[in-house]
C-alpha cells in the first residue's frame, strides 16, 4: 500500500511528529485488532485520480468469459429505479469512489474495457468475423456486468495499466456451446452427449447423431479466437498502447444457468476443470490466475442451480481436490448477494433482476479473489 499511494501522489505524512503519531497509532491498532495482510485492497476504496496510468508497463490483461450475466444486465439508471446503479450511489449513498462532488461518473483512465462477440448472422463456421460491443475507459456506460467492480479492484491494485477484455455472448451451455477442447462423449440415460466438435448436442444410443449448424465448443473456439485478435491488434483498442507488451495475468468466469439439466449439469465440474486448463494452453499463459463466481441468473439454492454453485465451489484450490489449482483457482459465492424483484428494477430472475448491487459487488468479489491469489 505504501509504494501506491506514494505513486498516486496522495501525501500521507507532513512531519516527523506526525510520523511518530502515525507509528504509535498503529502499533496500539496491531495489539489489539487481528490482523490480515492478504488483503491490500481498502473495503472502501478511493476515488479513481482519472489519471493514465504508467503506460510504459506492459498491460495487464484480464479475459472475461461466459453467458448473459458476464456480458451485463446491471442496470445504470435513472436514480428513481430501485436497484439501478444510480439509486444506489444518489439515493441509497453506495458506491461512493464510483462518482464525484457533482454526481457525475469517475471515468478510470487505467482501465480500458473492451467487449467483442459474434455477429448476428454470421455463418457458425466463421471465427474470424466478430462486433466490437465496447471499447472504452471503465465508467458506467447503460447496462454493465462484473467488469464494473472488479475493475475498480484491479484497477487499484496494479500500478501497470489494466485491460479488460471480455468475450461473451448471451445463451451458452459450458456442456455444449462453450464445451472445451479435448472433452469426450458421455452417456446419461440412454442418451449420447456431445464430445468436443460433435455436431448434435445429443443423441440416443446406437442411433446416429443429426447434425445441426453448430457443434460443441463452437462459442468456446470463437470466444477464444476474438480475444486472440484484439491482443494481435492491441492498439487499435487501447489507445496508449506503445508495443510495450502485454501479459494475460488472469481470467475471470461467471456462467452457469443454462446448463441446468440433469445431464450437463452432472458434468459440470470435469467440464469446468477441462476449461481452466485449456484456457491457460490456449493463451500460453499457464500461471495466469483464474476467478469464478457462483452463477446461474438465480439464488443457486436448489434443484440443478445448487448441484451446478457446488461444482463451482469444489474447484477452488483451497478446497484440496485439485492440488494444481491451490493458489491459482478461486471460487466466491455470491448467492447472498441475490435481490428480490420488489428490490431491483425488473423481475427477470435469470438475469438477477437487473440489480445493479448484485452485478457491482460480484464484481468486486471477483476482484479481491483475484488480487489474492497475487500474494
């Protein structure tokens, strides 16, 4: 914390007697309060200075994948809507590093975010071809996704500049649109499941599959490849990039709802550890973290929700089942951050209702995840 502020520029001290107050002070706090120092991100953080950041530094590259709650239903305003983001910063005094003396957005100079996706009508078979959806400095721009907190989190975390590259559309199964390379067929009920490139989701055994114009893992081959392009042409996309290089440092999931049915959510897991390890091979980026949130645009409390948050939760490498995963992997549960319809602007549960509480502080979630697996 002390090499940022002395960065930020923000005076700490202005005398030796008060560095002697400063001291004693927090050696009296030491004694008496227990301490954690896995934590050097402020619970309530601080304006953004709205300043570049050293963009000399190689970039800090964040991917952020999966389904319709990645891509952003958290909705901005107006401040008369219970559950928008700006009932919560002008009516309900939240989230208060987000604006300034006059109400209007900060706009973070040292976060760029970027959003890339298919393009409607583009042939299935066609990876190349995608939209640009945002290329911008992070503020609040209509609706948003976790990228709003979690930016605020690494944001000022790093001293290096950060990007936010997030690769998603709406709609998609991690057992089959967004099934990694490498995962096999299986069998549930009589019924044959996709493996990765099968193009039928499934098909009854002994039968031949009927193929349709998809196949598993499709959504995971053009994800993968739009991010790949946007890194190739990185200043076309971030503005003050200079060749200096840039390093995948993390990934960041948040994705489950459709994926509740018997059969895909059953695989849930071997799917999810087979994502992890094939993100990492497919950006040469084997010690990139990886953050997941619980998710599946509902409570996740019971039924295929609850069997799919508990697959989630089991890959966190403090969990102990995947020894490769401790210190890398990291699962929050975010299920008490669910809102009611009569707190949230809409009442569309498999988008959270829209609540912009419950799309910041999964945001934020994510973001103190991540910057703890730095230690």
């Amino acid at each position: 914390m002390w090499k940022q502020c002395v960065s930020k520029g923000e005076p700490i001290l202005s005398s030796n007697w008060n560095i002697r107050v400063f001291t004693l002070g927090w050696l009296l706090i030491l004694l008496v309060t227990p301490v954690s120092f896995a934590e050097e991100v402020p619970n309530v953080l601080p304006r953004t200075d709205g300043k570049f950041a050293e963009h000399l530094k190689p970039i800090k590259v964040y991917v952020m994948l999966g389904q319709s709650n990645m891509l952003g239903f958290g909705r901005v305003g107006p401040k008369e809507l219970k559950g928008s983001l700006e009932y919560m910063t002008k009516e309900a005094g939240k989230y208060p590093h987000l604006v300034d003396d006059s109400g209007n957005w900060l706009v973070r100079h040292d976060v760029r975010y970027v959003h890339v996706m298919d393009k409607r009508g583009v042939d299935y078979k066609d990876l190349e071809t995608f939209g640009v959806v945002r290329n911008e400095w992070l503020v609040p721009n209509k609706a948003f996704g976790p990228e709003l907190g979690f930016g605020q989190i690494v944001g000022h975390y790093h001293e290096e500049p950060v990007l936010l590259l997030k690769a998603c559309i709406g709609n998609r199964s991690l057992g089959w649109d967004l099934l990694p390379p490498g995962s096999e067929q299986f069998e549930h009920e009589g019924k044959i499941y996709a493996g990765y490139k099968d193009v039928a989701n499934s098909w009854d055994k002994g039968s031949d599959p009927k193929p349709v114009p998809w196949y598993a893992g499709r959504q995971y081959d053009a994800d993968v490849a739009h991010a790949k392009s946007v890194l190739k042409d990185l200043a076309t996309y971030y503005p003050e990039y200079k060749g200096q290089g840039f390093e995948v440092a993390g990934f960041v999931w948040w994705q489950g709802h459709k994926d509740q049915n018997a059969a895909l959510a059953g695989r849930y897991e071997q799917n999810l550890v087979r994502l992890i390890k094939s993100l990492r091979a497919d950006f040469d980026s084997p010690n990139a973290k990886f953050v997941l949130a619980t998710g599946c645009g509902n409570p996740g409390t019971e039924g295929f929700g609850k069997q799919i948050v508990e697959a989630q939760l089991a890959v966190d490498g403090d969990t102990g089942k995947y020894p490769e995963f401790k210190g890398n992997v990291k699962a929050v549960d975010t299920r008490d951050l669910w809102r009611d319809a009569d707190q949230s602007p809409v009442n569309q549960g498999h988008h959270y209702n829209h609540n912009a509480e419950t799309y910041y502080e999964t945001g934020e979630r994510l973001g103190r995840a991540m910057t703890q697996l730095f230690k």
